[in-house]
C-alpha cells in the first residue's frame, strides 16, 4: 500500500504533467447571449429539482415558454426565502480605510496584499487578465476572489447611493458571462480551486443577501448568483484540490451553497460528498494533538476556520451525527490555537506565518464552545477560567513545545520548533525558538514576505532567516514532512525551570553522509531565557550562529554583551560563552549580496530587524550558551560558563539573591 506521502507526490506528478498537457487553464472566453435573463432562466430549469415545494409555477411558466412570469415566480420564491447566518461571512466592520478600498474598486483601483493597481477604468469593465502592477499570480488571484465586492457594498450600504450597487452588478456579470466553467481541473485565476470557492461564499452570497430585491441590482444579477450556485458548486464536486488547506476551504464552501441553495437537483450530494471528504481530511490533516500538519500559525487559523464554519452550518442543517465527529477535533485544532498565543496576543510566526491577532480570534471560539480556559488566555487572566496544570505545553506530534511562566501579558513565553517540516507552506526552521519576556518581543521568526521564487523568498524559507546555525560544508537534513509518530521527551518541568530540548542531524554535502548532529536545550525562567547549543561534526567547518530581534528593538555592543533598548530604554542584555571563538556582526536590512536583517509581519511586508550573526573557524565540536535576561526584572548580574560537561548560569550580585543553574547539553 502507498504512503500518504507517496500518493501525495504522485498526485503532484499527475497534476503538473495535467498543466503540461493543457489542462491548466480556464478555457475560451465566454460571450453574454443577446437574451441573458432567457439563458439563465433555462440554465436554472436544467439544475433545479422541479419537485421543489414553491417552485411548481416556475416550472409552468417555464415550459409554456412564459419567461416573464417564469422569471417573476423564481425571483419572488428566492427573495422570500431566509440565507443561514452560518453560510455568511464575518459583517465587514464600518471602517473609513475599508470605504476608501470601497470607493477605490468603485473607480477600478484595487489593492491587494499591499500592491496597487488599477484594473479597470472608472466607468468601464474590469480587464479579468491583468496581474497587478509585478504581473503577479497571487495579485491575479486575489482579482478574481471578488472580495472587493464587499467593501463596495459597505460603500453602497453606509452611503445608499445606487450606483455603487449598479458597479456590483456590472462587475459580476461581465464576470459570470465571461468565464464560463471549465470542464476540467483548472489552475488559473478564474477557476482555481481555492478561488471558486472564496468567491462565491464570501463575496457572491453576502451581495446577494443585502441586493436582491433591489432595481439598482438587477435581475439578470440575481439570477447569475442563483445559477452562480450550481456552476461553482458543481466545479467544486468536481475539481476541487487533492488536499492540504485549499481543500478544507473547498469542501466548506460546497456545503455551504448546498445548505443555502436546496432546490438544485444536486444538493443533497453535494452536501454528503464535502461532509464526507471534511471528516476524513480532518483525520489526515490534522495531528491528534490539534495542530494542523502545515505547521503555521496562520495556516492553523486558516484551515481551522473553514473547518468551523463548516461544523457550525452542520448544526443548523441539522446534520447532528456529523457535527457531533467534528466536535472533540474542533476543540483541539483551537486548543492548540490557544496555547501557543504570545502574551501580547499574536500568534508566531511559523513556517509561512503572518502575525495572526490569536487572542482576539479566540474571544467569540471561547464562547462558540464554552471555553473559559480559552477566554482567561485570550483575556491574559482577567476573565474565564485558569486552565488546569502548568503555563507549558508540548504538543508531541508537532513537536512545538510553548514554555510559559504565566498567563499575564507581561508573562514570559518561548515557542520552540523541534517538529516535522510540515506538509506545505515549509520553512527551514528545525529548532528555531522565538522568546518573549515581559510581555515584550526579543527573539523572532522573521515571517514569509512573499510566495515566489526569487532570493527574497529563498532568504525567508531558509535558515538565514531563523534562529538556528548554518555551516560552510554541512548540510541541515531537511526532516520529513509529517509525523509518524509523537515525540517524547521533549518537555521537562521536574525543576525550576522549563526545560526543553531537540535535535537535528547534519549531513556532509561533500560525501552525502549523515556525520554530524546539533542540538538544543531551551530553559525558561522568571525573566529570562537561556539556550544551549551543541555542535558535533565529523570534521571541521565553519559555524554561523543568527539571532533575529524584533524590528522595535536597539541593540549597542557594551564589552562582551549587548544591551538591548526600546524607545532608548534598555529593555534587555543578551550574552553569550562558547568554547569557540565567533567573530561577531550586527546585520540590520541588508539588500545587496547575502540577503539579512528583514522581518515580515504581513505578506507582501518587510521592514530591517537586526540580526547578531556569529562566525566561528573552522571547528569540529561547539559548545555554546546563550543568555536572554529582561532588563524590567532585578535579577541582578548574570554570569554564563562551562564546568567540564555542565553550562552554569549564575545570577547574583549587590542586592540581589544569589542562584545557579545547571545544564548537561544533550
């Protein structure tokens, strides 16, 4: 029997020789019919159940030929029949920069993922084809999402001027007449998977909802978004993506226009098939410990959102069996949502991550399940209930582990990697750590910036971008990309500190033999942070330690360590002992040659962080320790050292108590 790994490769091999082949696009423009309101009447009396309760004088009308009255009995049906709440997006916040994009698209202008372009003159039709302004499939796609749709519905709501409804209706039937369904699997803008789906739950129906009914809308709208229903969810059933995030996506919007949308013929199974395929890619995408095999924060919230949105339109269909499965697999995908949320809210920035606000997205999920251990996290402790056990959590089969001293947001946290290299969305990023303390960022991930192939997103993938060494001739071995089985060991909170550890092997890129190891020990404590990296090698070669801050903080060399300032106020020491020797250089938003010193918050973002980067000579065994303390604690002074096969940290000083800890390196 073939792996999941093996059929996901050769489903990938069948998809790119598909491309190849042809297959890949949306297939000839379609042209609006002379009589449209006619064609739609009959494509809807080609998809809709005739033994449909309400629809008998449709159907009358229909095959007498009446299209007036046809079209009057199927508009007034459909008007009257109330959309679940569960099927509709999040309402739009009134907010004055979403009317700006609002009145924008209105003109033709549109702004996506922070690139500008404009795609249509103010009075004329989108051109569908254009890319954006760097000629860009993401900017294509996201053109093709419609969600722009939206904010100039927002626009038409808060101002009630027809005209910007009058824009919706244009826009969405030029589209609907020029992009027919292809009739078979498609990657381009119009009808990828991911698309169809995006654009008809979140932009198609909630304009229909607000529209229908009205003059300055249309019927020739109204009715493209009823047929709409059976063209994307046919496409759907069809075509849809053979996993990964794009199809949990896909499978919640098909249920959803079978919930919202009864009367066609096909409803029923279109409903049955994505609650089936739901179900059983929540069991192959999705660990037993809840977190989601992609392995990025914002991946988590993505999937798992479609998941929700799915489960909650199960129980307002009434589908009790199915939502009753998902349940206990939903309180774990948001769990782990839960606890690996920063003291300032955010969530990290793991594999292809953007800073996702954790926290505020778990408020109305708390409430949704009845969570109080949820909204006490979300609440940094002032509302809900404490959750049972330490701070500190390990999630074996993602192999994170989240060290945490407590729930305040001036807590101390650190989200450790020692995991899979997930099942898309990668970053090289095996034993990266990013560190919180007070409540204040210091140590980072540095983010995903963009989905290209260029040095750019070569430079955030990769280890450069991470907390973790690289070398001149080894090689980090790249680990598989989903877990067989948990991990243990990874956690130690017998003692006074939370201690965690991992390891990778280091291959020989000369020879292509695996004769090396590094691994890592993490220990938090009240206010600081120390780590302890072992290096062994076969043979000689240069190590480079990188250490990425958070792009609010200074760093100034003082002696042997450096002091670490936010708004010229020193916030932080970090210091370091090694029984080698590093040559050490601050790197802030380097450009030209080796890419280094960028952060990227949002896709599509970057700004200069500094980076410590750490070069040793050529050596074959490293020990080194390194030290995180908070400045806004009185821990007093630090000192770090090796004693024969012990790293040694000891506080103590004029006024303040004396402790030492001790760590064997793994």
């Amino acid at each position: 029997m073939l792996t999941r790994s093996e059929i996901v490769c050769a489903w990938a091999l069948l998809f790119f020789v598909s491309l190849l082949a042809g297959c890949g696009g949306a297939g000839e423009r379609g042209v609006r019919p002379a009589d449209a309101r006619v064609a739609l009447l009959d494509e809807l009396a080609a998809e809709l159940n005739p033994d449909i309760s309400g629809l008998e004088s449709f159907f009358v009308f229909w095959e007498a030929g009446d299209y007036v009255n046809a079209e009057g009995a199927l508009l007034q049906y459909f008007r009257e029949k109330e959309i679940p709440e569960e099927a509709m997006p999040t309402p739009l916040p009134v907010d004055q920069s979403i009317l700006i994009r609002g009145l924008d698209a209105w003109r033709g202008k549109f702004a996506f993922q922070g690139r500008e372009g404009r795609a249509a003159e103010p009075d004329g039709p989108i051109d569908w084809e254009y890319k954006g302004p760097d000629a860009s499939n993401e900017w294509s796609w996201f053109l093709h999402r419609h969600a722009f749709f939206r904010e100039i519905l927002l626009l038409y709501q808060v101002k009630g001027h027809p005209e910007f409804a009058e824009r919706i209706r244009d826009y969405l039937t030029d589209w609907f007449w020029a992009y027919p369904p292809p009739d078979r699997f498609s990657f381009s803008a119009s009808w990828r998977a991911l698309e169809v789906a995006r654009r008809y739950v979140d932009a198609w129906l909630p304009v229909y909802e607000e529209l229908r009914g009205t003059e300055a809308f249309g019927a020739e709208a109204e009715m493209a978004v009823i047929a709409g229903a059976a063209r994307h969810a046919n496409y759907l059933r069809n075509h849809h993506h053979f996993g990964g995030n794009h199809l949990i996506t896909e499978m919640m919007a098909l249920a959803s226009i079978a919930v919202v949308w009864p009367e066609f013929s096909d409803s029923e199974e279109w409903l049955s098939y994505a609650v089936e395929r739901s179900l059983e890619e929540m069991d192959r995408q999705v660990y037993p410990d809840g977190a989601h095999k992609e392995l990025a924060n914002h991946y988590q919230w993505i999937a798992g959102s479609s998941f929700q949105r799915l489960y909650s339109l199960l129980i307002a269909a009434g589908a009790a069996e199915a939502a009753e499965q998902m349940r206990p697999r939903m309180e774990k995908i948001w769990d782990y949502y839960a606890w690996v949320t920063r003291p300032n809210g955010t969530g990290p920035l793991n594999n292809d991550s953007d800073l996702e606000p954790n926290a505020d997205q778990l408020l109305s999920l708390a409430e949704f399940y009845d969570r109080e251990d949820w909204l006490y996290i979300a609440s940094n402790g002032e509302e809900g209930e404490r959750p049972s056990g330490t701070p500190s959590r390990v999630f074996p089969w993602a192999g994170h582990v989240v060290l945490r001293t407590d729930w305040g947001s001036e807590g101390d946290w650190v989200f450790f990697d020692c995991g899979p290299f997930g099942t898309d969305h990668q970053q090289r990023d095996q034993l990266h750590l990013s560190a919180s303390l007070g409540g204040r960022n210091f140590l980072v991930d540095s983010g995903r910036y963009v989905y290209r192939d260029d040095p750019w997103a070569e430079y955030f993938r990769g280890p450069r971008a991470h907390n973790v060494p690289t070398f001149d001739r080894f090689d980090r071995i790249v680990p598989d990309p989903e877990a067989r089985e948990p991990q243990k060991d990874l956690l130690d909170q017998s003692g006074e500190l939370r201690i965690a550890t991992g390891s990778i092997p280091l291959r020989d890129s000369v020879t292509g033999i695996w004769s090396g190891e590094h691994s890592r020990t993490v220990a938090l404590g009240e206010g600081f942070v120390w780590i302890v990296d072992q290096v062994d090698l076969s043979r000689p070669d240069e190590i480079t330690f990188r250490w990425h801050f958070d792009p609010e903080l200074v760093l100034e060399s003082v002696g042997s360590e450096w002091e670490i300032k936010a708004d010229e106020l020193g916030v932080g020491r970090w210091t370091t002992a090694s029984s080698v020797h590093f040559e050490v250089e601050e790197i802030a938003g380097r450009e030209r040659g080796e890419i280094q010193g960028w952060y990227s918050p949002e896709y599509n973002e970057r700004v200069p962080n500094s980076v410590l980067e750490y070069r040793s000579a050529p050596t074959s065994i490293a020990r080194v320790a390194w030290l995180l303390v908070s400045e806004e604690r009185d821990l007093g002074e630090a000192e770090i050292f090796f004693e024969g096969d012990e790293a040694i940290l000891r506080f103590g000083g004029e006024g303040a108590d004396e402790r030492s800890y001790s760590i064997v390196p793994q």
